[in-house]
C-alpha cells in the first residue's frame, strides 16, 4: 500500500559464497541476540542453506511472491511443517542411556521424529561424481529496494526506514494477516503464531545506530560477510557491487531489487569423461547459475578468474584485497565500534 | 420472542438475566431473542488496500459465509449481541503458520450515526467495533476511519464467548451500555453492520463476508 520513497544511505550487505564455511555461526549468533522470546522458538532470521536445497521454509523460492513484469505474483504461506519446528531433544535418555544405540535424537512437539527443518538437505548437494558441487547459500531479510512485503500489507504495518533503507515490521501496528509472508520471494519473514504477529531481521538496526556492525556479520569466521552503505563509493559494497560487478542480487527475477549480494561461487575445475581436467566446462551448470545470480554471472565468475589468475602471477588486485579483506574490520563498513566496549544495554 | 420483526431491523429485548447468562451463547436466555438471518456479500476486491492483495485473490472465491443470524438481548446495564454462522470447518485457534482464524466483528458508527459501514469510517465520521477472532481469549474493541486503519483499543470494556457445535459458530460480544466507545443506552436504536471471517477459506484483513448496507439495531 505505502510508496518507498529513497533513502539517504542504502544499507547493504555482501556474502562472499566462496568463504562460507555453512558452519551457521552467523545464525546462531542471531538467534541469541534476536529470536529467543515468546514463540520465536523455530524462528532463525538468518539461516544458511545448502544450494542445491530445498531452503528454508521448504521450496522456499517455489512458493511465488515477488513480481514479474511489474505484478504482483501471487504467494502461497508455508506450514510449520515447512519451516520445521524448535525440536525437543530427549537429554535423560542421552545422558543415561537405556542401551548402546541411544543418542540425542530431536523429537517434534507430538513426539515425532523431525521430517523437515532448517537446512534439512545440507549434505545432498548437486551434480555427479566426479562433478559434484554443493554451496552455501546464507540467507536473511534482503532489504529490498522493492519490497513485496510492504506492499502487500494493507495496514502499513512495514516501513523502509528514511536514514538507511532498513524494512521493518511495525509489530504495534501488525494484526497478523501474513500477506507479508506470502509476498517475500525468499520467504524471509517468520509468523509468531502466540503472538499472531509477523517477525524478520532487523539487520540489528539498535547495533548500528551504536555503530557496531549486525551480529551476523560479527560473529563470522569465514569473513563472509561485508557491510556498508551502496551509495557510498568507497565501501566495499559500493566497491564489489558497482564498479567490480561481482556482487549479484539472488533471483532477480523476482524483481524486488534486494541489497543483499552474493558473489557467485566459483566451483573446483570439472573433469571430463576421461577424468581430465575440463577447463571449458562448469561443475555447476550455467544455468542453474544466470537463473540463481541473474545475466551478471558470467561477467562475474570470469572477473573473479582473472584477477586471481593476476593475483597467482605475482600481481596486485584491487578485488582479491577486498574479497580477502586481511583486516577484518574492513569487512564492517562504517560500523566498526566493538559491543564489548559499549555500555551494556538494559534489558526491557 | 418478539411479536413482529422488520426486515433486517435487530431487536435487543431487554431481559433481567445477570451479565454472565448473557454472555453465554447457549444459555436459556437467549431463546427469548428474536434471531435475524442478515444476508452478507464479499467485500470488493478493489477497494482492498494493496496491489498484491487484490491480484492474489482474483481467482479465489471470497466471502465464504453469506448469511449470518444476528440476535440481541440487553439487561439493565449490558448489552449482548449474537453473531451465528455455519462453519462446518472451523479454524478455532491459528494452529499454524498456515492458518486464519474464524472471526467475526459487529460495526457501530463512533458517534452513533452518519455510518461509513462500507469504507470502515472516515476521518470526521469514524467507526466503532467490536472483533472476536477465534483462539483469542479478549475480543478487540477497534476504532477505524478508513479501510486500513483499524486500531485497538489498549482497554476496553467489551467480552466476548464463543462456542462451536454442530457445525455452527455462536459468538457473543456484549458491552456495558455506559462503557467507552459508541454511545448506547435503553430505548434507542444504533446503526450497525456485521461481518465474518472464514479462517478456512484464507479470510483476514478486509477479506471477509459483510452486510452490505447498515441495519438497526433496536435496543429496548
Ligand atoms: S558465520 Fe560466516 S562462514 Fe559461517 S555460515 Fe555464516 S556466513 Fe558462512
């Protein structure tokens, strides 16, 4: 219903695919500073999936949402069967085990034994062997340029913050209708069924204004994560994304413009099938590639190539020094003020 | 039972049950009430407040539930209004991210009269209401001046029961006559409008079955 109007800064983030580790510090870093109240219990607003998956919410970018040629495309809700529950897990029998086979095992809220869950299909992977490829795909509210979700909402109940383009739920003003839910492509937006309200990423909005970087972004050993501002051509971002042009929105044929970007995965040399080396060839398909990463990709992948190619021949390159980022708080963009050196927030 | 009933005019016969009989959607009491089937119709899809939501549901077919039977007693200082409809699957509670509760919602103009039922108020003539939502223990008491902007009320003096059986939803949502909200007292007659949810059909927001034109509801 609201018009997004330009924001001064647009906040941004880039995910470097070929340093993630899938080792979900990032998540469980947001889970702790974010998603532990009342009914957030199977709730993870940044989770990383293994491509190619089946995501989280299950089919998660084959449930509709977004646009195409400037429409709306219609949604469907995923269940709690799609999302997977907050297991329980059967400590006593773990910890004092009736026999030699016992072991933690995750039980749904009816005692069942899990069928789905956040990255459910992380060791499936794509490709045969010797062809095969797997990548991590993290994933967290996109901020988007066009946002479906604040569209959708026919109470107002999202804004795209004036200072820095940030989307936000208004959970005062959300009655828990979930068009929202229903019209994000990547299905990034959780419901709090106890408390009938739509939650998703903050993009720790409350650290950035004390200009410390999202926890995420913090917290990850893979020095995945870069953020900063699109608009300010000195960031990494504005770096990776504009003038580099290896740093690619995900599914933009959704048509949402999201400020999350990802650079592409670059894959181990293919064989061929006298298991040679076959340079020509991509492990994963091409594609799978432009459909995930949009046209860019080729340019992308090829730019990367060479520059490590320039890089490996005794070189200087401008984009192996961000991608590596030797000091990380390069990584953190204008938000570089360490937590533990604030004063420590009370508690509401 | 009252002796004649003028098409979609609501009695409130004033009875001396105490409050809680009242409340009670399947106490005696409410045999003494005159129950009047109201005839619904979807709300428009174009007047719904968002580009998605009106492409969304083009195709699918809206206001599930077409007729309500609308009831109302009133005692010394409460007054009770009934809402009963068909559910022969309700949605009692949101069991899942999934699923839309049953709802249903009585309508009042804030100042008790110059009703815009059908664009959920304006700003010089806002409207009152009174909203159950199934699995919700307090009722919502909302204000609105205009499709989307319906507000709740942090404290309010409406209640609300409810009871499913036999593939039937009764809900009561009663009122102190002297409580905030839409002025109503003995002896006068309030416009009013209704509407109902059906969860199972996907219905929220302003996806819903309404009364497409204001009764009168007639309080002894
Ligand atoms: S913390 Fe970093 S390396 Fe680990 S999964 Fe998250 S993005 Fe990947």
């Amino acid at each position: 219903m609201a018009s997004t109007q330009s924001p001064q800064h647009q906040f941004a983030m880039v995910f470097d695919l070929n340093k993630c580790l899938g080792c979900q510090t990032c998540t469980v870093a947001c889970k702790t500073q974010w998603t532990r109240g009342t009914g957030m219990e199977a709730m993870w607003w940044n989770i990383v999936n293994t491509m190619p998956g089946r995501g989280t919410p299950r089919d998660a970018f084959e449930l509709g949402g977004g646009y195409r040629d400037g429409e709306p495309v219609p949604g469907r809700l995923p269940g709690r069967a799609d999302w997977g529950e907050a297991w329980d897990f059967d400590y006593d029998e773990a910890f004092s085990p009736s026999s030699e086979s016992s072991y933690l095992r995750p039980r749904e809220h009816d005692g069942s034994a899990p069928r789905w869950g956040p990255n459910w299909d992380e060791d499936v992977g794509g490709g045969t062997y010797p062809n095969s490829y797997f990548f991590y795909l993290p994933l967290l509210c996109m901020n988007c340029t066009k946002p479906a979700c604040l569209e959708a909402c026919p109470r107002d109940s999202i804004y795209r913050r004036e200072e820095d383009g940030i989307i936000l739920v208004d959970e005062e003003r959300c009655h828990g209708y979930r068009f929202c839910l229903e019209a994000c492509p990547y299905k990034r937006i959780y419901f709090n069924e106890q408390r009938a309200i739509a939650q998703k990423c903050i993009s720790c909005y409350p650290r950035l204004e004390a200009g410390v970087a999202p926890a995420c972004v913090r917290q990850c050993p893979g020095r995945v994560r870069h953020v900063g501002h699109l608009d300010d051509p000195d960031s990494h971002i504005h770096k990776l994304v504009k003038k580099w042009k290896v740093a690619l929105p995900l599914r933009p044929d959704f048509e949402v413009e999201p400020n999350v970007f990802y650079i592409p995965p670059t894959m181990p040399t293919a064989f061929d099938e006298n298991g040679e080396f076959d340079e020509e060839a991509s492990r994963i398909p091409l594609k799978d590639l432009r459909k995930w990463f949009g046209p860019g990709v080729d340019h992308a992948l090829a730019t990367i190539e060479a520059e490590r190619e320039k890089v490996a021949g005794g070189g200087q390159s401008e984009l192996m020094d961000l991608l590596i980022s030797r000091n990380w708080q390069e990584l953190l963009g204008p938000y570089t003020e360490d937590p533990g050196e604030l004063p420590t927030p009370r508690r509401q | 039972m009252t002796s004649s009933v003028e098409a979609g005019v609501v009695g409130a016969r004033r009875v001396r049950a105490r409050g809680e009989a009242l409340l009670d959607p399947g106490s005696g009491e409410w045999s003494r009430a005159q129950e009047v089937a109201i005839p619904l119709v979807p709300t428009p899809l174009d007047r719904q407040p968002s580009a998605y939501v009106q492409v969304a549901w083009a195709d699918r077919p809206r206001g599930d539930i077409r007729e309500v039977g609308v009831a109302a007693l009133v005692n010394a200082g409460t007054l009770a209004v009934r809402l009963a409809w068909s559910a022969a699957r309700p949605n009692r509670f949101i069991s899942d991210v999934n699923v839309h509760p049953d709802a249903c919602a009585v309508l009042f103009p804030a100042n008790g009269s110059g009703f815009e039922y059908d664009s959920m108020g304006s700003p010089s003539r806002p409207v009152n209401g009174w909203h159950w939502r199934a699995g919700t223990e307090e009722p919502f008491a909302i204000t609105a001046t205009g499709i989307g902007t319906v507000a709740r009320a942090t404290e309010h003096d409406v209640k609300a029961a409810a009871r499913w059986s036999d593939g039937v939803w009764q809900v009561v949502l009663a009122r102190a006559l002297a409580a905030e909200g839409v002025p109503l007292s003995h002896d006068m007659t309030v416009p009013v409008a209704f509407a109902i949810w059906s969860g199972a059909a996907g219905e929220r927001a302003g996806l819903k079955s309404y009364s497409p034109r204001p009764h009168e509801l007639r309080i002894d």
